[in-house]
C-alpha cells in the first residue's frame, strides 16, 4: 500500500515526550496533552516547577491548533502512554518534572474540551 505525506498546520510551540497517543475528539480533533517545549531545558531539576500543563487541539476542518484548557494542577506529565478507555484516555505514570516519576493515574474525558466549530466555520453541506 502507496502512502501520502501532507504536511498539516505547525503547532504553536514545539511538544515534546507528551502523552502519547495523541487523543481523537470525534472525527476532526486531536488533543495532545502536556509535554516538553524546551523552556525549561536548563533549570536544575530540583526546582524544575514541572511541565506544561495546556492541552492543544488540532482541527482538522480548519488546519488550525488551539489551547483548550489545562490539565488538573499536578497532573502534568511527559513521557507516559495514553490508553484510550471509555471514551476517554487513561494517562498513566510518567514524570512530572526532571527524575520525579509519579505513580498517578488520571482519566481525560473529552467532553469538557468543547471541539465543535463555530457556526462560521461550519462546512456547508
């Protein structure tokens, strides 16, 4: 089987080690959440104040990326498989900042991510 590489909008900030896979939201969305822009390459890891928390969404429709909210305070990770499990993905494990592995576990329900197009934006049928 023959495939096509197509390059799709830039992201605003590089993302590094996020939780991965990325999460599909309906047909059109994928949030990647958290991750390593490099910012923070430098700090001493003892007071490395954690990673990025934001969770960007891209939209395919649009060819745009956008912040849409921030994952719960210390729930920050890199490095950690995203399983997908009742219509969610589970974020397990992972390192909250520089050599700070954590033991949590948290379940992102994209419901509260609001990925539906304004009406100007709606495709025409």
């Amino acid at each position: 089987m023959k495939g096509v590489w197509k390059q799709v909008a830039d992201l605003p900030d590089p993302v590094m080690a996020a939780a991965s896979p990325g999460m599909p939201l309906g047909k059109s969305h994928i949030a990647i959440f958290g991750g390593l822009d490099g910012s923070l390459y430098f700090v001493d890891p003892k007071t490395h104040p954690g990673f990025r928390t934001q969770i960007l969404v891209y939209h395919a429709v649009t060819n745009t990326w956008s912040t849409r909210g921030r994952m719960p305070t210390g729930s920050s990770r890199v490095t950690l498989p995203a399983t997908p499990w009742r219509g969610g993905h589970v974020l397990i494990s992972g390192e909250r900042a520089p050599g700070r592995r954590s033991p949590h576990v948290y379940w992102a329900n994209p419901a509260h991510l609001k990925v539906s197009l304004p009406p100007a934006d709606a495709p025409s049928r």
